[in-house]
C-alpha cells in the first residue's frame, strides 16, 4: 500500500505542470518545451523552462510597468499618412490599426513607476514590427521634447525592425529628428533609461535606442542594425560569432549596462529612477 501511494504521488508530482485536457499551449520557440498558455500569461510570457522572453503588446508591457491609473497618453490620435502612395500601405495600415488597437507602432505619455513621474515610450512589435516611419518618429521627438520642458526623465521600450521602407527616406530622417531631440534632454541633464526588447534593430538601434544614459535589456534580445550574414560579409569580410547581436554578448562588450528578467523590471525602473532623485519627494517639494 505504501508503494502504491508513493507511486501517486509522484505521479501527482510529475503532471503538476502538464496541461489539462484541452487546455491550449504555448510551446517555446527556443527550447521547443509546451507550457500551458495559463500559466505562460501568468508568468508574463516568459518561458518557465529556457527563460525565453516572448514579445509583448504595448498594454502588456504598459500593465507590468506603471502604476495603476496613472498614464496620461500623449497625442494619441496621430497615425500615418501615405506619402508616397506606396501601393497597399494605407490598407495595410488601416488592418493593423483595427487589429492591434493601436494608431502606430509606439505608444507614449506620461506616467509613474512605484510614484516616480516619468515620460514613457513603448514600441510595439505587433505593429509593422514597429518599423520606424513617421509617425513613430514624430511621437518619440515630441515625448522628448515635453519631458525637456517638464524637467522629467524618459523610460523608452524599444522594439523595432527598422526604417520603415513604404515611407522612404522620409522614415530616415527619423533617426536624425529623435537623436537630436535626445540630445536636447540630453543638455538639460535629464535621464533617459532605455530597455531594449526583442527585436531592437536597424534605424532605431543606429539613433534613439542607443543614446540612453543607461541601457537596459531583456535576456537574450536581438539587438542590431543588420542582419548577422550581412554585416560580416559586406563590411570586415569576417565570420563573427553566432551570439554576437544578443544581448549578452553586449554586455561582455560594453554596450548594454545591464540584463534585467521581465520580472524584475519595473522594481529595477524604480530604483534606477529614485537614485537620479526622480521621486515623489522631489516631485512634492518641487510642486
């Protein structure tokens, strides 16, 4: 009896984590291991079994960093023109505007994480993969711009495959606008933290996302302005190491300050923020 009863047990023990009948599954893309897509959303799509960070929307990411109620949007009705009637744009435009619920590929206003004020950006992947045309581009400047005047500092989520290509070089002058609007900020010795997420790459990696006082990343984001085989063989002719636009190894070089869990993210904003005097007693003393 004793032994039937063990055998239960761990039987119990084993089936803990499988799905019930049913149930849908996330199945990991890295580690290919199934996980039930309950407790997947629980753990805020971070894989239980590699930590594989999945992509976001920008109301999930928005949930797990700012404090309830508090995120005033700024220009929320701005969205794309077409100019350069790039054949289906404005069509596909208007299907991803009605799927993600979004105007355009960034997200930005005013908040406060753990009652520090701040200026927040979040790009959102599900968006044209966030490509930077426009709109995203006039969004950010202008967020930087109001965070200048406010004396706040900026927090910026970047997710981006680029320029975005149906708008031409105009979508290249983005890189310019933000970097300057930065340098602005910059200049009036406010902080900007960056947090670079899966994928952070072409034009947005090459200005804005890059010019962060301190830059923060997700474990094991893409972070790059070409693709691996094509930046080796076009520039140093060299084979460069399989892990070299990952986040880690960035960090070995310099160039990410820190690798921070989804998880631990907004309570590393916060302290971050509370430790340049972004906090709510400087905010009271200096109403």
């Amino acid at each position: 009896m004793a032994l039937e009863e063990l055998f239960k047990n761990v039987t119990k023990r084993f089936n803990d984590d499988a799905p019930e009948e049913h149930e849908p599954v996330f199945k990991c893309p890295r580690c290919q291991q199934t996980t039930p897509e309950s407790k997947f959303q629980e753990l805020n799509k971070v894989c239980p079994h590699c930590n594989y960070h999945a992509r976001l929307t920008a109301a999930e990411r928005m949930r797990l960093t700012v404090d309830s109620g508090s995120f005033v949007e700024y220009d929320a009705e701005m969205h794309s023109a077409d100019p350069l009637q790039f054949p289906g744009y404005a069509r596909k435009v208007e299907s991803l505007q009605t799927m993600t619920g979004l105007k355009d590929a960034v997200i930005t206003g005013e908040c406060t994480i753990k009652g520090s004020r701040t200026v927040l950006i979040i790009m959102d992947s599900h968006f044209m993969m966030a490509s930077m045309g426009s709109v995203v581009g006039e969004k950010i400047t202008r967020a930087f711009e109001t965070a200048t005047e406010k004396g706040l500092p900026v927090v910026a989520f970047t997710a981006s495959g680029g320029a975005r290509m149906q708008e031409g070089i105009i979508s290249l002058m983005q890189m310019a606008k933000t970097s300057a609007a930065v340098a602005k900020h910059n200049d009036a010795g406010l902080l900007y933290l960056t947090v670079m997420t899966d994928p952070t790459t072409g034009g947005v990696t090459a200005s804005f996302a890059s010019l962060g006082d301190i830059i923060l990343a997700e474990p094991k984001v893409l972070i790059g302005i070409r693709r691996h085989d094509v930046s080796s063989r076009g520039t140093i002719r060299q084979r460069l190491p399989d892990n070299f636009q990952l986040a880690e190894f960035l960090q070995e070089k310099g160039f990410v300050d820190m690798i921070v869990e989804r998880r631990s993210m907004r309570s590393t904003l916060s302290h971050l923020l509370k430790l340049h005097g972004y906090d709510r007693e400087q905010e009271a003393g200096g109403a």
